[in-house]
C-alpha cells in the first residue's frame, strides 16, 4: 500500500517538514510550561504544609513545658 504513493518532491515536503517541527516544538513549549505552573503550586503547597508543622510542633513544645 505505501509503495504505490509517490512520494513529495522535496519543494513541497519541506513545508510540510517545517510544520511538523513547529507543531512538535509547540507541544513541548506547552508541556514545560504546564509542568513550571504545577511545580509552583506544589512549592507553595511545601511551604504551607511546613509551616503547618513548624507551627504544630511549636504548640507541642509549649504544652510539654508548661506543668
């Protein structure tokens, strides 16, 4: 079946060349930023959990010295 496709000639494949790799770079450059936008809401989401506990082990620590 693909033998008996005549291939492009090289005036009009390069169009087609050219568009898959902008296509292709297009993907990547949404992938990495998709990837940068959740790897900032985890940090944020770190923080707040560590503060959470820094907080609660503060708590701890003063009911432990209290009689």
């Amino acid at each position: 079946m693909l033998a008996e496709v005549p291939a492009l000639p090289l005036e009009t494949a390069g169009k087609y060349v050219a568009g898959a790799y902008v296509v292709l770079f297009a993907i990547v450059l949404i992938y990495v930023a998709i990837m940068s936008v959740r790897l900032s809401r985890m940090q944020r989401e770190l923080g707040e959990l560590l503060e959470l506990t820094e907080q609660h082990a503060g708590d701890d620590t003063e009911e432990a010295a209290t009689p």
